[in-house]
C-alpha cells in the first residue's frame, strides 16, 4: 500500500517509545551488548557494558526527545538559545537514571551480568566540556530548564580535549591531555544535515544593488563547517528532554586534489588540520598571540553557527520574513564569551537576509541578553582591532558601525563630554586599539544581569556604572543556584533518603519543600541519624584520598575542604597560613582546645599561571611535611587531591564538615561549589563576597562563620595598608611567615617561595590575605568550639541544608524565564 508524504509523518510520530519496564530495558542491553557493540563477555573492564547501557537510555531519551520537540512544534512558543563556551556536564549516566527513574530496573538488568550499577558508571569519562564554576553553572542551568519544561537549547562547542588531567608530581601541577572522546561518547547523535558554514579571513566588497541600496560582501574567506553532535538532556522525572548542540569543526574539504595531485601534501591537508584546531582543546593558553586568534575563533566558531542554525530553522518555517522573530527567540549569552554573537546576528541579518540596519538592530537588541559572570578586568575580553581586522573583517565593520550609532547617543545624553564618550566608547584607543566585548554585549542586549545581589551592585555602581545611568532598566540580578537532583539526590542518595522519610520525595522536584526538615534539627533521635550519614560519606572520600593523595583521613576528624579553581582572588593562599599556624600550635604543643581536622584542597591552575601554580606546590610541600610529623597526625592531616572534577566533587561535597569560602571581598562573582556544600550539610566558613552573603542571610548569622574585610571598607584599607606592620603586631601571623620564610616547607629548594612571600609582605597585594589572616584565625576557632560539640553542629549541618532551598538553579530559571525571557507569555 502507498503512503502520502503526510502519512509517512503520520508513521513516525506514532512509533512507540522504547518501553523503561524491566524486561524491555533487559532485552534492549543484550541488544546493544551482542549485537551494536558484538561482545559476548564482559571482562574486567565495564566499558563496553557501560556502553550497552548508555545507549539502552539513550534510545529512551531520543524518543522523549522527539516527543519533546514535536510538542513544541505543535504549540509554537518563544525558545531560548543558550550560548556557552563551557558546559561542564560531568558524568551522564547516573544523571539520565536519576531523572528516567530507572535504578531498580537498571540494577536488575545489570545482575545478569554479576555487575552492580556503580562499577559500571565508573567507567564513563567526565565530559571534558568546560574548567569551573560557569561550565557546571550551564550544566546546572539545562538540567532546571529541562525539568521544569521549558524549551531551552545550548549551544556549545564539542572540545576533542578537555582543559587538562591534572597530576601533582613533586608538588608541582602537570599537565597532560584530557582527551575524554578516546572511548567514544554514546550519549551523542551526530546530526550533519544541520551542519553550518563558518567564515574566517578574507576581506570585504561593497556593491550597489539597481535600486542604490549599499551591499556588503565578505570574500575570499576561509570556511569551516560547524557539525552538529546532540547530547539530549532530560528533564525530571516528567518525559521532557531538551537538547545541547555541540560543534565540531571540520574542513570544507578533505584535500585540496590539485594541490594534492601537483605532490603538495603538506599544504594539502594544512587547511583541513587549521580547521579541526578549533575545536581540538577547550581554552586554549592565551598568553601568545596564536592562543589569542585561537580562543577568537571558537567564540566566533560557537555563535555564528549557532545563529545561523536558530535563522535557518525560522526560515524553513517563516521564509525571510523576520517581523516575529524577537517575539519567538531569546538568545542568552553566558558571560562574555559569545558576546561577539550580538555583531554576528546584525551580519547574517544584514548581508544574508537583506534586513536595513534599523530593523536588523531592532531584533537583535530586542532578543540577546547577556549574564556577566566576572569583576576581573581580565576575564572581560578585548582583542584587537588589528587580530579582527584580520580574521573577522567583516564583523569590525559592524562594530565600528554600532559603536558610531551607540556614541551619538552617549553624545546625547552627556553633551560636550568627550571623557564619557571615550569610556563607553566599544573601542579603547591608543597604540594598539581593542574591542571591549563586554560594552558590546551591553549595548546589544536588553538584559543585563549579575549572578548575586553583591556582584550586581558592583557591577551597577563601579565596573559598569556609566551604562547602569544610561539603561538602569536593562540591569537585574539573577543568584545562581545548582540543580538538587545531581547535588544532594544523585551525589547523596542516604541524605536524600533520609530526607525522603521525613519530608516525602517532592522535594528533589520542588526544592523550596526542603525547608520542612528544619523541624526536625534539634530531634536527638534524627540528629543521630543523620551523624551517620555523614560518617558513611567520610568514608567514601577517606578511600579517594587514599588511592589519590597517599594520605590516610580519620572519619572522626572535622573535614575542612577547599575545591574549585586555583586562583588568587579565592585566597587557598590564606588556607594554607592558617594550616601552618595550626602546625605550629602542633609543634609548641599548644593543643589543648585543637579540634583535630583533615584539610583537603583540590582544583587546577591555568597552565600559564605562575601564582597559582606555586600556590599549589606551596600547599603540597606543607603537607608533605605535616603528614610525615608524628607529633601533628593525632591533630591534623592535610591533602591535595589532584585532577579536581565534578565526579570528585560527587564524593567531596557530601563528606564536608566545613566549606572554605574565603575569597577577597568583591572578587567572587557568586560561587557555586558554597551552594554544593550547604545543600549537603557542611557550615560554611568565608567572607561577605558574591552568594556568602545571601547565604548568611539564609541560615541566619549564627549558622555561618564570618570573617573579613567588607567590600565597602576596601577602598579605604588599600589607601593605608602596611602588610609588614600587621605581621610584625600580630604574634600569630608574625610566627607563620617566620616558618615560612625559614625554608622549612622548602628545605632542598631554596628561595621557592620567595615570591608567595613577597606577595603576602607588599602593600599593594589585592588580595589583602595579610590583613584578613586574624580575623580568619579567630573565625577558624569558633569552628572548632562549635564542632566539639557534636550534637550542636549537627544542628547547624540540619540547618543549612534547610536554609538551601533558594539556592537550586530551579529557583534562578524560573527567575530567567519570567523575568528575562518571558516564556510565560
């Protein structure tokens, strides 16, 4: 029998879904085991059932995600194009179990084989997508969007490399690849009929059309195709799957034939590997002027092909005709990496669908928004107008000519003052001009928002404050917040359960609900309990220390845990003062009060950062000589954990007793990991910088030891501050940097520190760790009173876990959708 076209549709939107019974799913894994991947024993390793079993929940999210979109399709609503750079989404399996509900069936399925469900997830690599906090944020962000149905989309850049493994050989960081892909990626679907064209080089013709209307064409380029892969994320536990498009770079051609045919190899094939470099490894070193065009084409790579996927999905549907595109699409930029997005869209708007500047303006600065994710001046892109000039010809044209139309206006609202105009202006001038990526992504959007209530004050009254005058109704403040489903349920499923009891399991979807264990916090019998919790989850990060660190951890010690990126701002400088001091109590024998701790710090340093490199070797050679002190290991312990990633984070974050949080005033942005671990139960030692403070406010002053210099004092304390005098008066400090600079952490490598100590002893360190090391100490023996009372800081573990609700990234989408995208209307 013959179909219509339209029956043939009708055919395969009402094929069945892959059924999630045990039987079906049994059947599907013995399919993919024997038959996709031809094996007939498992072995040793799980890889290869590890990837029977991705690809059995695969089928099920691919259907799902189908569904999805043709619900969407039915129901035409405006769809959100998340930007990102990073998207740090860890390991994918446990995630899609979690959110499909189908452990028990999974376990089931996975005896057959005499293997648990955990031996098998050990074998998934972490997805080396992104190198902190704003790549996990993203990965937060799509789980929320997805589990509260929203239809959200990211867009991302498939990394062949991660950012790097790290190992610590002699205390010091090495480097070595991360290339996460060696054993395939089953969650992606490669999807080349959506595969986009991307321009670089070149240079520009101008032309008149018969009716004298102005073209621009851009010539002469080098292209790359942009491939698609698509990882499906689920939603939770309510059949919505959204999607994340990678892409992967590729050359137009394999091989230049003539060039090839004529014996020149080399420069056949030089084109092809000049294409796939974009996409070869995440963030490239931008210290040489190589890394710099390099980290410039992948935020060009990531959001013209983004774009021109979002434009030609419109097209197929609406032709050329873009008078309700703003009413449809929102396009999120997720710091100021993509912000060149804003240039972009005016281009292809422009030139390939032959908009006038005032109606392809008009779009773009009705559907970006941009998220600024950083205070550093360092971290707010500039290139120069030299490298654009060369590389993306075209795109400076249509800067300069935003930047001309945005300076009349800055003209009109200050008359005759030139001063402004060259601060605002999108252009720095001098020897060597650059481009302020951040001013674009300001100018073109109509939303601006910080990620926590103090970052957004600085952003409004110090970094961009002329823009704040300009736009106030552009600025907003959207906290960030972590998906409860990966960082409480997944990662500690006996809290989680034992939560459950008392509170229902609605929780894990509505994390507001979590506030009803608060009742419970001063119940002996349920404080107990959850001692046990917590004791259990020690042990499981006392047997990662072991195997990664050497160094034996005691479950009955208070854990006192530092994690994330290595950085001089986030102050592990000042960590590791106060460990020294604690060994120097040690060794005076001053221990009488000394509640006996395990230190652990973990994260990485930029490759080419010095500081935070010698921070690093700094940390190991202090615990080097602690651990192998007979007299300091009844009291203190202290480890590096290397190769800190979001798998480590599962087992670190549900065995911490205190959450170190102690960043210069003003400097962190908001912080994620504080909201992992206060989720989690640990009390959270820090100052009053980026989500500290709303936190504090949370669980209440008294559940929170604070500490330090206040952004608004900061000014006047760098005006007067002399480190040498403020160690000289304090006795503590005084002994500290004494031992430091005795050599005794550095006996075999003289000097080694010198600049650590330098920066510590000079009057203009931003980091003011001198200043701020007293009120640290005293806030650390607080910490230690609170903990010798164990039923006490049980109390205070209960509490903060309660006080946690605000903090799921649900809670910040939902404050995305109906204030800035408005996917309510």
């Amino acid at each position: 029998m013959a179909h219509s076209k339209n029956d043939v549709c009708k055919l395969k939107t009402a094929h069945d879904a892959p059924l999630i019974d045990e039987i079906s799913l049994q059947e599907d894994l013995d399919r993919h085991f024997y038959y996709t991947l031809g094996r007939d024993v498992v072995g040793e390793s799980r890889l290869y059932l590890y990837h029977a079993l991705a690809l059995t929940i695969r089928d099920r999210l691919v259907a799902l995600c189908r569904s999805t979109r043709q619900m969407q399709k039915a129901n035409p609503t405006r769809q959100v194009a998340y930007l990102s750079l990073e998207f740090l989404m860890g390991r994918a399996l446990g995630n899609a179990v979690l959110n499909l509900d189908l452990e028990d069936n999974v376990r089931k399925a996975l005896a057959d084989y005499c293997s648990t469900f955990e031996s098998v997830a050990e074998a998934e690599h972490d997805a080396g997508l992104g190198n902190g906090g704003l790549g996990r944020l993203a990965a937060c962000f799509l789980d929320s969007c997805a589990t509260l149905g929203l239809p959200v989309t990211g867009y991302g850049i498939r990394y062949e490399y991660g950012m790097f493994n790290q190992s610590i050989e002699q205390g010091n960081q090495v480097e070595h690849p991360d290339n996460w892909l060696r054993e395939g990626h089953p969650w992606e679907i490669t999807a080349p009929d959506h595969s986009r064209r991307v321009k670089f080089f070149g240079h520009v013709e101008i032309y008149q059309d018969k009716q004298g209307r102005k073209h621009h064409q851009w010539v002469g380029t080098q292209d790359v195709l942009a491939v698609a892969y698509d990882v499906p994320v689920p939603g939770y536990r309510n059949d919505v799957v959204n999607t994340l498009r990678l892409w992967k770079s590729e050359a137009t051609d394999e091989f230049n034939l003539s060039e090839f045919n004529a014996g020149s190899y080399t420069e056949a094939v030089a084109r092809k590997n000049l294409a796939e470099q974009i996409t070869m490894v995440l963030y490239p070193n931008d210290s040489s002027e190589n890394g710099k065009e390099l980290r410039l084409r992948q935020q060009y790579f990531l959001s013209s092909a983004s774009l021109q996927d979002i434009l030609a999905s419109w097209v197929s549907r609406y032709d050329k005709d873009f008078t309700n595109f703003a009413k449809f699409n929102v396009f999120q930029l997720n710091d100021t990496h993509p912000s060149i997005a804003v240039a972009e869209l005016m281009r292809l708007l422009i030139d390939d669908y032959d908009l006038e500047w005032d109606s392809a303006w008009a779009i773009t600065t009705s559907t970006m928004a941009y998220t600024n994710h950083t205070l550093l001046p360092e971290a707010l892109e500039k290139w120069s107008v030299t490298l654009f000039a060369r590389l993306l010809p075209r795109l400076l044209e249509i800067i300069y000519e935003i930047n001309a139309r945005f300076l009349m206006e800055v003209a009109c609202r200050w008359p005759g003052d030139t001063d402004k105009q060259c601060a605002m202006s999108l252009i720095e001038e001098g020897s060597h001009p650059q481009i302020r990526m951040a001013y674009l992504a300001i100018v073109g959007s109509f939303s601006v928002n910080g990620v926590a209530a103090l970052h957004t004050e600085l952003l409004t009254q110090g970094l961009f404050n002329d823009f704040y005058q300009l736009w106030p109704e552009k600025f907003n403040n959207k906290t960030n917040g972590v998906t409860p489903r990966r960082w409480l349920s997944h990662c500690n499923p006996l809290l989680a359960d034992l939560i459950s009891e008392k509170i229902g399991t609605d929780w894990v979807a509505d994390f507001g609900q979590i506030e009803k264990i608060r009742r419970y916090y001063d119940n002996p019998t349920f404080g107990q309990q959850w001692r046990e919790v917590k004791e259990h989850n020690k042990q499981e990060l006392i047997d990662l220390v072991r195997v990664q660190c050497g160094v034996e951890f005691d479950a009955s010690m208070m854990f006192d845990v530092q994690v994330k990126r290595i950085h001089e701002y986030k102050r592990q400088l000042l960590n590791i003062l106060h460990v020294i001091y604690l060994y120097e109590r040690i060794r005076k024998g001053d221990t009488a009060n000394l509640t006996p701790r395990c230190v652990l710090l973990g994260g990485k340093a930029a490759p080419g950062y010095f500081m935070a490199k010698l921070i690093i070797k700094l940390f190991n050679n202090v615990a080097d000589a602690i651990n192998s002190d007979p007299l300091a290991k009844p009291y203190l312990r202290v480890a590096f954990l290397p190769n800190y990633n979001v798998t480590a984070m599962e087992t670190i974050c549900p065995a911490t007793d205190l959450s170190e949080q102690i960043s210069t005033a003003g400097k962190e942005a908001s912080g994620t990991g504080n909201m992992k671990f206060m989720m989690n139960g640990a009390i959270t030692i820090g100052t009053l910088d980026g989500a500290n403070i709303e936190i504090r406010d949370a669980v209440g002053a008294d559940n929170f030891f604070l500490f330090g210099a206040k952004s608004e004092e900061l000014t006047q304390i760098r005006a007067n501050y002399n480190p040498n005098k403020i160690i000289a008066e304090n006795q503590a400090l005084n002994e500290v940097m004494s031992l430091l600079e005795s050599g005794h952490f550095n006996l075999f490598e003289p000097g080694l520190f010198q600049p650590i100590i330098d920066s510590i002893r000079d009057s203009n360190d931003q980091w003011l760790v001198a200043y701020d090391f007293d009120s640290y100490i005293k806030a650390q023996q607080q910490v230690e009173l609170a903990y010798q009372d164990k039923e006490y800081w049980t109390r205070l573990s209960i509490l903060n876990t309660a006080a946690s609700g605000g903090f799921s990234s649900d809670r910040t989408i939902k404050q995305y959708s109906q204030d800035i995208w408005q996917l309510d209307q």
